[in-house]
C-alpha cells in the first residue's frame, strides 16, 4: 500500500493508491487499420473513407459533433472569424455535400453543413453562437454494428482566447465568401482524461470501488466468470488511464479479492474526503435479452423495477459474511441536509458527464442515467455513482466484458467522462 505525500489529509487503511503507472495490456490488432497498408503495399491506392452520417447536440454549456465514418481517418479542426465557426476537416467521401443541417438542441452552434471541397475532402463547419474553443477531440474504431466515429467536443471561450486561437489571417469580410484554404490533417486527438479545458492546480481524488470479492463473487455468467473478477480487472484499467493524465489521485477500495462490506467501502471514501467515488459493477437479470451499460446516482424511488431488484441485490451482499448496513440514528439536521442535497446534485452532473461520453463509445440501456438505492451511494458529502458495465446473464455483454478492445473503449470513455466533470466543478 502506497499513500501519495501530495495528499496529507489522506490516514492509513487498505485503500491502494496508484502512483505508477499499471502496466498496459498488449495492443489490439485493429484489421481495419491495417487494410490501408495492405493495398498500398498491393500498389492499389487506399480508399478513402466514407461519411456515412453527421449530427450536432448543443446547449448553452457545449456542443458535440459526432461523424460516423466507415473507417478511421486523419482530421484537423480549427476556428475562424467573420462570423465565428468551427471548421473540421478530414479525409474522405462525402455523400450529400452542402447541405445545411439544424443541430439538436439550442446553444452554442446554431447550425452546421457538410461539404465535399474535392481532393478526397469532407468540411464541416459549425456556425458558433459565440466563442468556443475544441475541448476534446478523438477517433473510435469500429466496433460490433457502430461505425468509426470522429468525436468533437466544444465549451464556450472568451473572446480574446478565441481570436488568439483563430487559424492564420481571416480574409476581410467583404471577402468572407472566398474558399478557404485546406488544413494540414494531423489528426491531433486528446488522450482520455486530457482536455483543452484542464485546470490542475488542484489533484481531485477519485476512488474507484470495484463490487463484491472474496466471498462474495456477485453476479456469474454461465461460463463460470465471476463480477467480482471483471470488475476488478476494469477498475486497474480505468485506475492507470485516469492516473497517466496526470490531474488526479487515483485508488481503489480493494486491489485483490478481499471481501469489503459495503459501509466500509462507503467509509473508506469518508474517511479520505474523495472527490468522486465510482463503483464498478457488472451484474444480471433473469430476462436474458437485458443488456448494455448504465450509470446510477441516489434516489430513493428507484427508475424501474429492475433499478430496485439490482439495489436489493447489491445492499443485501453484505450478509453473506454476516453484516448488515447500520440502522439510521437520529434525524438530519438542517445543515446536513443540505449536504447531502448537494452531494446529489454533483452526484448527479459527474453521472451525465459520464453517460454522455459513454454514449457515443458503447451501447447503452434505454435512459442510461438512473436512480436507485444503492447503499454505496448514500454518503451525504461525497459525490458517487454507480456503474454497471453490463449483463453477465446477456452473451453479448459477457462476450464484450471479455474482450479487451471493449474494455478499452469503455475504460477511455470514462477517463474523458471523469475530465469534463471536474472541468465543470472547479
């Protein structure tokens, strides 16, 4: 057990910190990244991408561009003036260019097109309602029935930081109309965790709780693959990607399989003023086709039956080795009470800022962002939520918690989630 310095307030106990790095599973082969080379390598020129769809979400706090895309490709963004817009170009085939589009939602892009300027181009540009600035940016392989997916994210800038930002010299307005000159494609993408946004002065501690262990194996799938392990195996995943950004401290409740009750894993995130606290979970249901992920904040009327059955499943865990939670003494008084009304609000931004970087990445259960009584959600001063990867009782889902490349992709898409939350907070 390792406790960091930089956190003086954190005491002693189980909880395992991480300040080195967890070493990376080997690199997935990515077949269609490889096909490209093939042809070249065949004397064939490679075939450039195809756009396939396009859509905008805005509101007045920020705004997502999401390209699906048959492939991967080389992209640059960049923003420009008279008027203010966000340009994306990339490498590919456009199919319906020039066509104006309406984004979902109303805020900081008013509108949007896409057009083919020629030389295997498409450009989109996003007509801004004031200044913004790129957040993130990434690229998605391809994975089971979603495309390729270039992903841009905008939040609002200021004025002076939107012009300094601006690409080269914009021509005079007279001459606003005049092409504009094609962008090198470097494809500079964010890592998971990094955005353009980050303010580190401050670490945040993020405690990562991965459900059930020793005695307790949680849910199982019918080849014998126990939650305990998936979960386990996860939370070092998504422990080294938030570690490596370099703005967080990261631990885990257990780090081998040892059983905790689930008021001391709620403790351990008392006791050492978390900032955020995760619990991971993969769990099932007796209706085999259930499926996807979900993330869940505190509430005491749980979102559907089946919200309730899981929280009466997990709270009931902790008599397996003869505990039970502790009974409530006493009433709240005012003080408290606003606490913890608070801690549900946070609570419930950091699970939006979470579900909205899933979304794109993984499917998801129909309204993802859920509410139920989970008793690892019930502290009053630390803001927590609950992740369920999947089913283990699905074979689509077991098939993904076992496969690495899913696990990436969820893993990453958490990283960014956890980012853009503390990028609102602080």
């Amino acid at each position: 057990m390792i406790v960091p310095a930089v956190r003086a307030k954190l005491i002693f106990f189980i909880l395992a910190f991480a300040i080195f790095n967890v070493p990376a599973g080997p690199a997935q082969e990515n077949p269609a990244a490889e096909a490209p080379a093939a042809a070249t390598e065949a004397g064939a020129q490679p075939t450039a991408p195809a756009l396939l769809d396009s859509r905008v979400t805005a509101t007045q706090d920020r705004a997502r561009l999401v390209l699906d895309l048959t492939t991967p490709t080389e992209f640059a963004v960049y923003t420009a003036a008279d008027p203010m817009r966000v340009i994306v170009e990339l490498r590919g085939q456009a199919g319906d260019g020039g066509q104006d589009n309406q984004p979902a939602g109303d805020g900081l892009v008013t509108a949007y097109s896409v057009e083919a300027p020629g030389g295997e181009r498409v450009r989109v540009t996003l007509s801004l309602a004031g200044p913004a600035q790129v957040q993130q940016s990434y690229i998605l392989d391809a994975f089971e029935d979603q495309p390729a997916r270039l992903v841009i994210d905008l939040v609002p800038d200021t004025a002076e930081n939107f012009a300094a930002n601006m690409r080269g010299a914009e021509p005079a307005v007279e001459q606003a109309e005049q092409e504009v000159p094609p962008a090198e494609l470097d494809g500079a993408q964010t890592a998971p965790g990094e955005t353009a946004t980050a303010i580190d002065s401050v670490r945040p501690l993020v405690i990562i709780d991965p459900g059930h262990g020793g005695v307790d194996g949680g849910a199982r799938a019918t080849n014998g693959l126990e939650e305990k392990t998936i979960v386990l195996a996860f939370a070092l995943k998504l422990q080294n990607l938030l570690v490596e950004t370099g703005r967080f401290d990261v631990a885990l409740t257990r780090d081998t399989d040892t059983f905790l009750t689930l008021s001391e894993r709620v403790a351990l995130a008392r006791q050492n003023q978390a900032d955020l606290f995760i619990s991971l979970h993969a769990d099932s249901f007796d209706q085999q086709d259930v499926r996807g992920a979900s993330i869940y904040t505190r509430g005491d009327l749980a979102t559907s039956d089946l919200d309730r059955v899981l929280a009466e499943n997990e709270n009931r865990v902790d008599l397996i080795a003869g505990f039970s939670p502790p009974e409530d003494e006493g009433a709240i008084d005012v003080l408290v009470d606003f606490l913890a009304r608070e801690t549900r609000r946070q609570s419930y931004l950091a699970g939006q800022a979470l579900i909205e970087q899933l979304e794109p990445s993984v499917q998801l259960r129909r309204f993802p962002l859920r509410q139920a009584d989970f008793f690892v959600l019930n502290s009053p001063d630390i803001p927590s939520v609950l992740i369920e990867l999947g089913f283990l009782s699905n074979s689509d889902d077991t098939a993904n918690l076992t496969t690495d490349a899913w696990l990436d992709r969820v893993a990453a898409a958490l990283a960014r989630g956890v980012a853009v939350y503390f990028d609102g907070r602080y």
